[in-house]
C-alpha cells in the first residue's frame, strides 16, 4: 500500500461524502489506486458511521474503523495511524477545513527536501481575537513549561513516512497529547504555510484548552513538581529571616509584636499553597496510576470495508 489518509469522525456527517470524493481524487493523482482511506469514528452522536459505512460499502479504498465509544480526538488519530497500511500517511480532520488536495503539494515538498514529515502551519490562526490569544497563550505556556518548541499555530494535516508513524505510534502513554508526541518522536519535519478554511465553531474551547495545558505539561514535564522545590526553599528562607527579627527585635527592642491580621493571612496563604502544591502532585500521581493500568487508549469495536488479504 503506498498511501493512507487518516481522518477522525465527530459529527461530521455533512463532511464524509464530499470528504472521500476530493481525498480520492487528490490520491489518484499522486499514486493512482494504491491507496486507502482510513477513517475513525471516535463514538460520533450523530449519523456519521452509516454515512461512512454506505462509503465504505461502495468505495473499496474506504475503511471505517468505529470505536467503541469516544475516546477523544488525539486517541481516536493514534488509532487511525495505527491502524493505516500505507508507505506515507497523510492525517488530517474530515470537517475541509484542512483541504485534502494540500496532499499533492505537501508530496512534493517532502520529496523535494528529502524528510520524513511535512505538516501544515496556518498563516494567520482562525477565529475571534480571543480564540487566537488564547491559543498564542496556549503555546507560550506549554513552551514555557514543557521546554518543547513546540510550532504555533499547527493544523492537523500532516504527510509522514512509515517509519516517522511507526516509531510515532510506538509511544504506550494513555495521556496522548498529539503536539507534544509529534515533537518528540524526531526526525525531519519541514513546515508548510497554509489557510484553513473556517466550516464550523472550534471544539476546543477554553476549558478544554485549559484540560489539554494541564496534560500536557504533566505529561511531558517535571518543572511543576521542580517548581514546589524552589518554591519550598523560597518560603522556607524566607521563614529564617523573619524568625531571626523577631528574636532580635524581642531581645534589644522589647517591643510587644501586635499582628492578628497578619499572623491569620500568612497562615491561609501558607495553607492555599500547601494545598494547590499536594493538588500538583496529585495530578502527577493520577498519571502514574492511568499508565500502570495499561489499559487501552482506544477499543475498536467494528472494521467496516477492509478485506483481508
């Protein structure tokens, strides 16, 4: 198989047909019919699986992988890619906002520059002002605490050789944070300047966003926990200093020390960051007992259009 295009499904019904008609014609165009469609449909609450399936049914490139319930969009891509049989994979979302034809141009450019990855950067990132701060905010953040340099304003689409989604998909995490592990896994990546479409509302809003920052900052780092440390020291030094004026002020001052305000707010301060400190570990701890379970990041639960060969 010399190609896959791996695309997820969540209330993308409205999507599919036009989706599988311009990703065909785009693959035909580059490699003829050696290719395949792979598309996942992570639990979509609409009638996305049976517009796929009746795809499926009469487009023998089409595969539909419907898992058992929805894992989330990360999760439901690294199924997707691990699931693709191609030489190259060329991941992208099924909404069009992402232009299947950007395969032919992102081909050429890697075969141009001889890597093994060439994903998609947005020339000016989509939405209102405060969607586009608090993406630029978002990835400040997760660089900042992290150490990763990480690319801004990504898209989804990406072409990648077999051997960059293989050790891609060799990652065993169940905390799957999909910039963060297309980073790490290396390679030659080359970026490609390109202009999404805007087809429907982001489904990433700020909560989730603040979700996916917490992720990934405790998947792929231990400045927070390093932090604590400093921070412990800071205060503990701080305690040291203060202490020694009391005692020196009790001992040539002689002044009596008044301060029932100050006494009760160092004590709730001490005691929010006390708490907000075990709350940090706790996060770290909760990831500890997510990966020791190892249970599956997704469970398929039919495949429809593939034969075996």
């Amino acid at each position: 198989m010399n190609l896959s295009i791996v695309a997820t499904l969540y209330q993308s019904a409205a999507y599919i047909e036009e989706f599988c008609l311009r990703a065909s014609a785009a693959a035909r165009e580059l490699v003829g019919e050696d290719f395949e469609i792979v598309l996942v449909n992570d639990g979509s609450p609409d009638n996305s699986l049976e517009v796929a399936v009746r795809v499926a049914a009469r487009d023998s490139h089409v595969v539909v992988v419907d898992l058992s319930r929805n894992f989330g969009h990360h999760k439901a891509m690294m199924t997707g890619l691990s699931q693709a049989r191609g030489e190259q994979i060329f991941l992208l979302d099924v909404d069009l906002e992402e232009e299947p034809e950007w395969l032919l141009s992102f081909a050429a450019q890697r075969d141009a520059e001889s890597c093994d990855v060439v994903y998609g950067v947005q020339e000016a990132r989509k939405g209102g002002w405060f969607e586009r701060w608090t993406g630029q905010w978002f990835y400040g953040l997760v660089r900042m605490m992290t150490g990763l340099s990480l690319p801004e304003n990504v898209v989804t689409a990406r072409l990648m050789s077999r051997r960059y989604v293989d050790a891609l998909t060799a990652h065993e995490e169940r905390e799957v944070f999909m910039a963060g592990l297309w980073y790490i896994t290396g390679f030659a990546q080359s970026p490609q300047i390109v202009r999404k479409h805007s087809t429907s509302e982001t489904t990433y809003t700020f909560r989730r966003k603040m979700s996916l920052l917490v992720n990934s900052v405790t998947s792929f780092s231990n400045a927070p926990l390093i932090g604590i440390f400093y921070f412990g020291v800071m205060v503990s030094l701080i305690a040291l200093f203060y202490i020694a004026f009391l005692v020196l002020n009790w001992m040539f001052l002689s002044h009596p020390m008044s301060g029932w305000t100050s006494v009760m707010a160092s004590i709730w301060l001490l005691g929010g960051l006390i708490i907000s400190f075990i709350g940090i570990v706790g996060l770290y701890l909760s990831k500890v007992f997510s990966e020791t379970k190892r249970r599956p990041y997704t469970i398929v639960r039919e495949i429809y259009g593939r034969c075996e060969e």
